[in-house]
C-alpha cells in the first residue's frame, strides 16, 4: 500500500472549528500515485500539538484504509492555509 501513497501530500480536508479555535480534522482526500482520489473518514484523533503563536499544528490520527486500520499524520499550515499528509503507519 505504501508504495502507492506520496508523503507530505496535499490534501483537501473537511474539519470542525470551535469557537476557541480549536481544529479537529473530520475526513479528507488525496490523489495517490496512480491519480485515484482516496477520501479517508477518520476515526478517532490520537494527538494534537495545536498551541497558540505556532506556526502550524500536527494531528495523529487513526482510519481505515483499502480496509486496515491505520495512523496517519496530518499538518495544518496556519502560514498557507493549508493541509498535508505528513506520514501514514500501521
């Protein structure tokens, strides 16, 4: 599976705001190797490095993938206002 994936990808995320500016990613979506659009429902959030004046905010995270349970490590860019997959694990 690995050998299809691109780490540090792009990806396009729905995620959940609260009023203290709290980010809790819900799903997103990247294009593998191949091009397939990949959508990935997460879970449950593991961890999260969000603190004030960063310049960004790491999750780990847990979802199914092609039917196995993996961990995945996403980055919020406060900067680009942007996401990526930094990493996936077992």
């Amino acid at each position: 599976m690995e050998t299809i994936l691109c780490i540090e990808t792009p990806v396009q995320m729905i995620s959940c705001t609260d009023t203290n500016g709290k980010i809790t990613p819900m799903r997103f979506r990247f294009r593998d190797r191949s091009g397939e659009l990949v959508t990935i429902n997460i879970d449950k959030v593991i961890s999260t490095d969000q603190e004030r004046g960063s310049l960004g905010v790491n999750f780990i995270c847990t979802a199914s993938l092609y039917g196995t349970q993996r961990t995945f490590r996403l980055r919020y860019s406060y900067y680009a206002h942007e996401w990526r997959m930094a990493g996936i694990g077992c």
